[in-house]
C-alpha cells in the first residue's frame, strides 16, 4: 500500500536534476549516507540518514539534514554494534515515510553522492517508491572516483577504499565513522577533493562524475585484455 507523500518527496518528484553536460562546479550536488539494520533492501530498514549539499564545490554546511527513523522490526545486535544506535536512541523518532521526508527534500534537485552507492541506492529506491516517487537514475560513487583517480596517478585501478582509507589518502580529516552525518560530510570532502583532482586532467561534466562506474568497469576489461 502507498503511503501518503510529505512535501519533501513531492519537491523530489517535481523538481528536475541538473544537465550532464553541466560542469560540476556549477551543479548542486548532495552527499548522502544512511545507518541501517541490515544490508538487504528488502528486509532490513533506515534508521539514521544525513544528507550534506554541495554547491559551488563547496560544502554548505548550514544546510546539512540529519535524523533518526524509528523501524519497524527489532534490530539485532550486530546492527547496533557497528553503529552504536541503540532501540532507545529511536523510540521517539517518527517512523518511514514521515521521518526521511526531510531527505527527499534535501536531495530534491540535486546530484546524489554515496560512498558504495549500491548500499544506498536501493534503500533510498525503496524508501521513494513506498510514497509512489521514482528515484532519480543519477548518483555518483566516490569509492569509484577514488579508484579513477588512482588510475591516473598509478596507472591502476588501485583498491577499492573504505570511505577512511580513501579520506586518509586525500589528506582529508577522517570523521567519525558509522555515523550518518560524519560519514555524510566525509563522502562530500572527498568528493570535492576527487573532482577537483580529476579536472587537472580533463573536465569534469556531471555526467563524467556519474558515470564512474562504467568507466571504471571498462577500464578493467581494458586492463584484463592489455
């Protein structure tokens, strides 16, 4: 059953994303990490998000959105764990769709950025789907500009980084992990930082910085075939 829809998921579905042949510095960028009871977008739930925009290539820090959402199931103890929210931290949080209303408002308009985006794409599919909204296609990886940007330096792809390793290579402060809006505003400097470091070389579209993944991809089917 469709749940009703709250302003924020409604300025989502109205509200275009920029062209991708725009330079990134001109786009409005959002960088977006989600705490979750499980992996599987099927079964488990949101339970903390945080979203930092990105305008201008810079962070816009009085902007930043962040809160709890109160699941529907009981968490288990590896969960908490991993990212210290306790059942009490979320008793009196509002439950899915009103909690991450503020979410969808905040990426409205915006290019989504993740580190590992396939954590969070299909939770945030999800999550707009139960409130009759399409996801936008468009969401850039930095684990993937960080492996680009390793190309170039190295000529390899390099390994795939924890979003800590690839701060700590960045000379970024690394903030801390496992927390929505740390990891949030860590995923936005490097973003910044990748951008910034891969446009020496040629410019950097919004459709470039999106498509990271498959120039990633064919850069390995290039390396497997040299």
């Amino acid at each position: 059953m469709r749940r009703p829809r709250g302003d924020g998921a409604e300025v989502y579905r109205t509200r275009d994303v920029p062209n991708a042949g725009l330079d990134w510095r001109e786009a409005p960028f959002c960088a977006v990490d989600l705490e979750l009871t499980g992996l599987n977008a099927k079964r488990d739930e949101i339970i903390s998000f945080a979203a930092v925009p990105v305008e201008g290539g810079r962070v816009q820090l009085g902007e930043i959105v962040a809160g709890y959402v109160r699941p529907g199931r009981e968490m288990g103890e590896a969960a908490i764990r991993i990212h210290g929210i306790r059942p009490a931290d979320l008793e009196r949080a509002p439950k899915a769709p009103e909690a991450l209303d503020p979410l969808f408002g905040a990426l409205a308009g915006r290019i989504a950025i993740a580190h590992v985006a396939d954590v969070e794409r299909p939770f945030l599919k999800r999550a707009l789907r139960e409130v009759g909204v399409r996801m936008h296609r468009q969401i850039i990886d930095t684990q993937q500009l960080g492996m680009l940007w390793n190309y170039e330096r190295e000529g390899s792809l390099g390994p795939a980084r924890e979003l800590a390793a690839l701060a700590d290579s960045l000379s970024l402060p690394v903030h801390r992990m496992h927390d929505a809006a740390t990891d949030a505003l860590t995923t936005a400097q490097a973003f910044i930082a990748l951008a910034t470091l891969l446009s020496k070389s040629e410019p950097q579209t919004v459709g470039r910085l999106c498509g990271a993944d498959r120039r990633v991809a064919a850069l390995r089917v290039f390396a497997a075939h040299g």
